[in-house]
C-alpha cells in the first residue's frame, strides 16, 4: 500500500535567458495589426450629412397612414384600433407641445395644455378626440362604421389645425 506515494523528484536546472525580443517583436506586430484594421474602419466611415429630423406632424402622419394600413377595423379589433389612434394623438401632443400626455388621463392633460396656453379650440378639439376614444377604451362603447371613419378624420384634423403655419 505504500506503493502508491512516489518520492520527489530532483530540481531541473533550466539555462538559458528568457526570449524578451521575439515576445516584443509580437507584441509591436499585434499592435500594428490592431491599428491599421482601426484605422481602415474609421476611414471607411465617412461622415455623411443626418437627414433632418422629421416633424411633430410628419411623425403622426406617418403614424395614422400606418394604422390605417393595419385595418384593424376590418379585423374586427376596434378598440386596439382607438387605442393606437389615441396613443399616436397623445405622442404627436407630446411631441408638439412638449407637455407630458402618456400617462395622463384626458383630464389631466386638458388641464395641462390649458394651462400652457394653447389656442383653446385647439385643445378642446383634442380634449373632445381624446374623450371619444376614452368611451371605446375604457366603457365599452362600440362604435358603428361611420363613427369610426370619422375619429380618423378628427385625428387629421387635430394635427392639421394644430400644425404650426409658415409665413413667407
């Protein structure tokens, strides 16, 4: 049993220096590789001219003629369909405005942008909107067809009155 445990072994002499050029000739070459691969990168990266952002308005758009291509309504998901047209009013009123609408009730954000002076038609407007698609949201409420046509028109019709005019 004792067979099993072996005695140390001898030291070993190692001679000899420790290679330092051939591992500094390494190093500088990874380096060199690392470089000129950074380098050719930043060069293929050009700067190129940033499109100007869009608007407040273009951004809604957009948004609308992409829920229209959604035809939920045709689905039959009607309330997924007031939902998303008040969520792109509320963004476009964040986005315009820069009022908070997100997590605010419709009460809430009436009284915030009546209190940021917004031309008054403009937030009753929205208030209105905003209080229509609450009925389908939250009480219930199905509207018929021409219901329906009509709250994407007042969602044009918000962001055109409320779109800023330029004067020449």
């Amino acid at each position: 049993m004792n067979n099993d445990i072996r005695p140390l072994k001898d030291i070993v002499d190692i001679s000899g220096e420790f290679p330092v050029l051939p591992v500094v000739i390494l190093i500088l070459a990874a380096l060199a590789v690392t470089a000129l691969i950074y380098f050719r990168k930043k060069r293929g990266k050009e700067e190129k001219p940033a499109l100007p952002p869009k608007s407040a308005e273009e951004i809604a758009r957009d948004a609308l003629k992409a829920l229209r291509e959604m035809r939920l309504i045709e689905k039959g998901l009607i309330k997924e369909y007031y939902i998303r047209l008040s969520d792109i009013i509320r963004t476009y009123i964040e986005n315009r405005y820069g009022i908070f609408s997100m997590d605010r009730t419709t009460l809430e954000l009436f009284q915030e942008m009546k209190s940021k002076r917004i031309e008054r038609s403009h937030v009753d407007k929205i208030n209105y909107f905003l209080e229509d698609c609450d009925m389908v949201k939250f009480a219930k409420y199905t509207p018929d067809q021409k219901e329906t046509e009509e709250i994407y028109k007042k969602a044009e019709e918000i962001i055109d009155i409320t779109t800023p005019k330029i004067i020449s």
